[in-house]
C-alpha cells in the first residue's frame, strides 16, 4: 500500500469551485447514511460476544452498543473526504449531516407526538414500539448533535493538518491519529450530556473511554480499507489536496 503522493496528479491547495468530480456525490451521501443509520437503528441496542480468555475490566465478556460497529465508518468517510477533496469541502459534508440528523429528530418527534387513530392491533402495537425506538430523550439526541458536530470537524482538522506535517505520507498516521482525537472529542462529549446525573461519575468516564478505544481499533481494522479507497479516489479524481491556504473555520460552507 503506497501512501507517497502521485506525481502524475497534482497538489492542490486551492479548490477549483467550478471543478465537477465523478465520485465526491457518492462519498457524501455514503457519509450521511452511515451517520443517519448508526444514531437511529444501533444505539438502542447493547450486544455480547465472548472473549476467547478473561480480560482485566472486561471478563469473559464484551459488552457493546451494537451502532458503534458501524458509527466508525462515518470517520472513515470523514478521513477520505478530507484527504483527497480537502478541509473545506469535508467541510460542506459534515454540515450536510448534521442538517440530515436535525431533521431525521425533528420527524420522529413529529411522528411519535401525532395522535394514534389506530384500531387494529398493529396499530396499537405500533406506537408504543416507535416511542421505545425513536423516543430518545431531547438531552441524548443535543448530545448526539452536539458530539458529532465537534468530534467531526476536530478529526477533519487532524487530518488536513497532518498531511501537511508529513508531506502526505504515512497517511496511516493521520487516519488513525485523526480518529484518536476526533472520537475523543465525541465520545467526551456524548456520555456526559447524555448521561451525566444518570449515571454514576465512573460509569460515564469507564463507558466514554472504552467506546472511545473500540472506535479506534475499527478504525485501525480499517485501515487497509481506507488505503485502497483513498488511492483509489486520487486516481480517479485527479486529487490531491493539501489545506496550505485554507481557512478552518468550522462556521463556513465556502470552497
């Protein structure tokens, strides 16, 4: 797996707004549905599998939310988007999902609060299955939106500046090293806003760290993945960006 930069496509650090790509439509609608996916179906879910031996903290036993198999994926998006089409246009996408999740909360809430007419018993069995599915409290999904929002553009930034530090190579560092912190800011975020009052002090720092260690080390699976798709990508698109000129204020959806 080759990470040192092409010569046969150029380093950009200006974007061309004018400039059509084949595949950046693709990557961002793939970004929003895992994001919309994994904090609508996975997060009410708590999964087991057994360990092959007893771990310290663990046991026999790993205990997780099943959305966060996939929750990575978004990161891993996010790491593609900004490694080949640059901080600004990452940018735009992570705006995209956040409107995506406003709204996908705002039309549950709708749908939960509506009057049930319903007279049959799928009707009646219906209601109280959406509120247990998409009745999340207003302080988990602030605290979804507002963890996503900073993890996000925190793993963005990351990654557009450490490109620029390694010159675009071992680009495993900054994809993992991009994760690290973006999933740090998010899961710092989500479980005390969440949940802080609720649970004891060391179950929020005890569940914040361990989702934040099982992120990364999907990311790191990962990783050969992300190679083959962002060198991929570069190809296709004649891209390469490097954030030497760009303005990183979250607050913009400028080129």
């Amino acid at each position: 797996m080759s990470d040192t930069p092409s010569t046969s496509r150029p380093a950009r650090s200006q974007h061309d707004r004018h400039r059509h790509y084949k595949y950046f439509d693709f990557v961002m609608v793939g970004f929003v549905t895992v994001l919309l996916c994994s904090n609508l179906i996975g997060p009410g879910k708590r999964s087991e599998i057994p360990l092959p031996l007893e771990l310290p903290y663990f046991g026999t036993m790993l205990t997780f939310g099943a959305g966060n198999l996939f929750f990575p994926i978004g990161y891993i998006f996010g790491d593609v988007l900004t490694e080949v089409y640059g901080y600004a246009r990452a940018r735009k996408v992570i705006w995209a999902g956040f409107g995506a999740m406003l709204f996908a909360s705002f039309m549950a809430w709708v749908i939960i609060v509506l009057p049930n007419k319903a007279t049959d018993d799928y009707g009646k069995a219906l209601q109280p299955a959406l509120e247990l599915v998409f009745g999340n409290t207003f302080r988990i999904t602030a605290a979804s939106l507002v963890a996503y929002w900073c993890g996000d553009f925190a793993n963005s930034f990351v990654m557009a500046k450490m490109k620029i530090w390694t010159k675009g190579r071992m680009l495993w560092t900054r994809t993992i090293g991009s994760t690290v912190v973006g999933q740090g800011v998010d899961s710092m975020i989500f479980y005390p806003i969440a949940f802080a009052g609720l649970w004891t002090s060391s179950d929020v720092i005890e569940t914040s760290v361990f989702n934040w260690g099982f992120k990364v080390m999907i990311e790191v699976l990962f990783t050969p993945l992300t190679y083959l798709v962002i060198n991929f990508l570069k190809k296709a698109e004649n891209e390469d960006f490097y954030d030497t000129d760009t303005n990183f204020t979250p607050f913009s959806i400028k080129d």
